[in-house]
C-alpha cells in the first residue's frame, strides 16, 4: 500500500517536473521569437536599401533614355561629338581658352555694400 508521504513526494515530483517542461519550453518559445524578431529587422532594413537602389536605378534609367532620345537626332549626335571631340565646322573659328603657367590670379577686391544694400541685407531682399 501506498502511504500518504509517497503521494505527496510524487506529486511534488511531478509538480516540479512539469514546471521543469514548462519553463524549457518557454524559453525555447522565447528564443524563437527573439531570432524571427532579429531577422525581421534585418529583412526590413534591406527592404529600405533596396528601394532607395531601385529609386536610384529608376532615375538613371529615366537619365538614359532622355540622353538616348536626345542622340537620335542629328543636333544629339553633333553636341556629343563636340563635347568630346574639338570638331568645328567649316567656317567656325574654335577658341581655347588657357591660363598663362605660373601667372597668379588678380586680387579680389572687397566692395563696400552701399546704404540700401546694407538695408536690403537686413530686410533679407
């Protein structure tokens, strides 16, 4: 027969047992949800560099298919072999501008704002 004192030890063991599984399995529970929790926030801020990629990439589409257009007609074709090429045609005199080596740029002189200069300053005109 089984006294009363082994009852409350099994139960006791049990009870504590149980606790034991539902403690494990909440922190098991708890891990879970942290890790989806840290790749949710990875995924989402991969998400937002993505789209400013494809923003960026829209654009440059847009930019290339403007420059795309403008090269498919004679005035296109003629400034991009201008600003690549010296070309001029005959008839135009191409001017090229130079700094003379070692020369030093003249000094720039401070102009004193006038009367209603300085009241323009301060209104903000």
């Amino acid at each position: 027969m089984v006294t009363r004192r082994t009852q409350r030890l099994v139960k006791r063991a049990l009870l504590w047992g149980g606790v034991v599984v539902l403690v494990s399995i909440s922190g098991l529970i708890a891990h879970s949800t942290w890790e989806v929790y840290g790749k949710m926030v990875t995924v989402k801020a991969e998400r937002l560099e993505a789209e400013e990629e494809r923003e960026l990439l829209r654009a440059r589409t847009e930019e290339l298919s403007a420059s795309l257009k403008l090269l498919s007609t004679d005035r296109g074709i003629e400034e991009e072999i201008r600003s690549r090429y010296p070309l001029v045609k005959p008839g135009e005199v191409e001017i090229v501008l130079m700094e003379r080596p070692g020369a030093e740029a003249p000094p720039v002189v401070p102009v004193e704002p006038s009367f209603w200069g300085t009241v323009r300053s301060f209104i903000g005109l």
